[in-house]
C-alpha cells in the first residue's frame, strides 16, 4: 500500500514541480517582466530549489565520449554485451585512428567492474569506470530496476546474482583468455562467493580479485547500516519495507524493497549534511556561481536516482550478510543451476591475486569489513595479497573523485599489471 500512496503523491506533485520548473526560467530570465523584479534572482533559486526537491529522477546516463590515454584522445561507444533479465553486461569500447594507441589499446588487461546492486544505479561508478579506461578494456554490471522487470521473468535471488557474476567472468575469459574483477561495496560478497565456487569446480579463475569497501565482515567496526540489520529480525524486514510494484509499471506485482525507501535511509544517515548543501546551493543560484551549482545538480542528479530491488535478493542478502555472517562463518551455501547446494569455500582459491581497499572514514563498510577477505583466502599466496586502507577516505570517497583518481586507481592499476 505503501509503494502507491508514494506514486499517488508523486504524481499529485507533477503539476507544482512543473510550474516551479518554469516560474524558475521566467524569473531567472532578465527579458520577462518578472526577470526585472528586484528578487527575481532569489525568486528563481527558490523555485529552482522547490523544482530539484520534488523532480522524479530518472536513471543517468554514463556519458563518457572520450578518454585520454598518455595523451591521445580516444573514443569510447558503449554498448550491451550480454543482456540478462535484471542486469546488463556492458562494455565500454575504446577507438582510435591512432595506430600506435590502438596497438596498447588492444595489450591491456581486460577489467570486469561489478557495480553495486543497493539502491542506486551502476552510474554511480562513472567516475570509476572513466579512470579505468585509460589502462583497461572496461565492462560493468548494469543492473536493472526490478520494477521495471516483468513478472515473467522469474524472482532474482542472491544465487542468481552469484550465477551472473560466474557467467560474466567465464564470457570474458572465453574472449581473452582471462579476466581482472574489480567489486564496489556490496558485490564484494556475491564475487567472492563466484569465485569460490569456481575454484572449488577447478575452474579458471580471474587473475585478480580487488574488493573496494565491502561487508566481507560486517561484524567488524560495525557502522549505522550494519546496526541496523543486525537489530531487526528478518520478519521485520518482510513486513516492514518489501511492497508490491504498482500496475503502471512493467514489473507490476512484483515484491520489492522500493528505491525511495532506501534512499530515505541514505538521507537520513546524514540530514544536516544534506540541508547545508541544498541551502548552499540555493546561496550559490544567488551569487551567480555557475560552476558549484552544476556541481551540485551532477552529484544530486546521481544520488537522487535510485531502483527497486527484488524483495527476495534484499532479504537474503540482508541474512546471508549482516545477520548469520555466512560467508564468514563457512556456513553459505549457494545453489547450482540444478537446484543443488554448494558450499562457498574461499580457501580453494589459490590463482587469483587478493587486493582490499578500504576508506579510513567509510561510514558504509567499517574499518577490517573488507580487509577480512585474506583472512578467508588462505589458499592465496601472502605475495599475491596486498592491502590499502586510504586516509581522509569516505565510502564514496574510494571510488569517486581525487583520492580515488591520484592514490586508489593507479595502485590498482599496478596490481593488475604485475599479475598478468
């Protein structure tokens, strides 16, 4: 009932979020009669700011054209690869006129990018992906928003997700022999359990493992995400925050944990940080500071986009991960395409190389969640595990933006180098 008193409002909104848009652009224009009024200014601010506050957003686009690679501009088309029910494989492929670039186009290793599947688009790791490019052939999981995934196509459970995982990684190493996996936060834990699985099988495994602030633990430094989960039941969950999809979408009927309940959760993390950057940004309207607005629309345009997830994969990630600590305590088993149960056995990994990553001030995945890993991995070698804890580092902060640019990337880089 929930999810259509949301949409019920929303809609009821669309009117006055519309006339706020153009009352925004009449007072913000100096040849209209209201564009001469003494507060014209802070007129279209405010309304500009009741038009950001109300917006439905939609999902962004990636928007990366061009890379630089030691100089040389190149032109990135991006596409579908694989396209699965709830995720799409996509890649982002590099050209160039330049025969001597493309010649190192073609000799870099090949980097799967699992994106999170926790509320917001895979765009969120634009940045992430864009820095990549320039030392990789780059692909990202591209999740779908579950509302919009008909009920035809089947439930989505964390088995499922760990059977996309294994079938990106194999597409790739049929493709170029092998392959790097670089997961973001939550995936941390679905990869490490592909991976597992597939050495257990005595599979070929990735050449790399990098895991970026991940709830490998979630017992370890536990942050206000994990307190949550761990203080609630799992009853409380399904009757608390799974609803059904409303009937004007295609995935109708559908039980989902809903985009703008999560995103609630996000804001309420830190609400004073957030009313501080909208007033801020009403200011900067004001002063004629063109570059902190966009500033501010680019990151909110990002932050604001959220999806559904499957009601199933939110409730046995919330389980499996931060309430019987499975992976941790060798109790996860995962069932095969046959219905069987396989147990996730990360010492059986011997062949892939391990990095962490973790952010000194990350408020998502606290200190040691994700530096857990090697403890788990113990069939991997201590000379091909490495560890990087970042300082002045945020969660979002060890995927995005100038320590992730200057300090993560190029050492990630060089892992990936010296293990090919």
């Amino acid at each position: 009932m929930l999810y259509q008193v949301f949409e019920t409002q929303r809609t009821m909104m669309e009117p006055f979020v519309d006339f706020a848009q153009a009352a925004a652009k009449l007072f913000s224009n100096p040849h209209s009669p209201a564009g001469a009024h003494p507060w014209a200014q802070r007129m279209s601010a405010a309304y500009s700011l009741m038009y950001r506050l109300g917006k439905d957003y939609e999902k962004p686009a990636f928007g990366i054209s061009t890379v630089e690679v030691e100089g040389v501009p190149v032109a990135i088309q991006e596409r579908v690869e694989i396209n699965k029910p709830f995720c799409e494989l996509r890649r982002f492929k590099r050209l160039s006129d330049d025969v001597k670039t493309l010649a190192k186009l073609k000799l870099q290793p090949v980097v799967l990018i699992v994106a999170p599947l926790s509320g917001h688009y895979a765009t969120l790791l634009r940045d992430t992906v864009k820095s990549m490019l320039k030392d990789h052939k780059v692909y990202i999981t591209d999740w779908r928003n579950a509302r919009m995934v008909p009920l035809d196509e089947g439930d989505f459970h964390l088995d499922d997700y760990v059977h996309y995982v294994q079938e990106f990684i194999r597409h790739l190493q049929q493709r170029y022999g092998n392959c790097h996996v670089v997961s973001v936060c939550q995936p941390t834990v679905p990869v490490l359990a592909a991976v597992s699985l597939m050495a257990s099988h005595g599979e070929k495994t990735p050449l790399t493992m990098t895991m970026m602030g991940g709830p490998i633990d979630a017992r370890k430094s536990p942050t206000a995400v994990n307190n949550l989960a761990m203080n609630k039941s799992h009853n409380w969950f399904e009757n608390n925050v799974i609803f059904r999809v409303p009937g004007n979408f295609p995935g109708a009927g559908r039980r989902v944990y809903p985009g703008f309940m999560q995103h609630a959760g996000f804001v309420a993390m830190n609400p004073d940080r957030h009313a501080k950057s909208h007033y801020d940004y009403f200011k900067d309207l004001i002063k004629g500071d063109g570059a902190s607005v966009e500033a501010h629309r680019k990151f909110y345009d990002e932050y604001n986009a959220v999806l559904d997830m499957d009601a199933n994969y939110y409730l046995e990630t919330i389980r499996t991960v931060f309430q019987e600590f499975k992976l941790v305590n060798g109790t996860w088993d995962v069932l095969n395409r046959k219905g069987e149960p396989e147990r996730v056995s990360p010492q059986d990994i011997r062949t892939t190389a391990l990095m962490t990553v973790e952010g000194e001030l990350d408020d998502i995945s606290g200190s040691g969640q994700t530096a857990a890993a090697h403890n788990l991995c113990t069939g991997i070698d201590k000379s091909m595990k490495l560890h990087l804890e970042v300082e002045g580092a945020g969660h979002y902060g060890i995927f995005s933006g100038r320590r992730w640019r200057e300090i993560i990337c190029p050492r990630i880089a060089s892992f990936i180098r010296e293990a090919r």
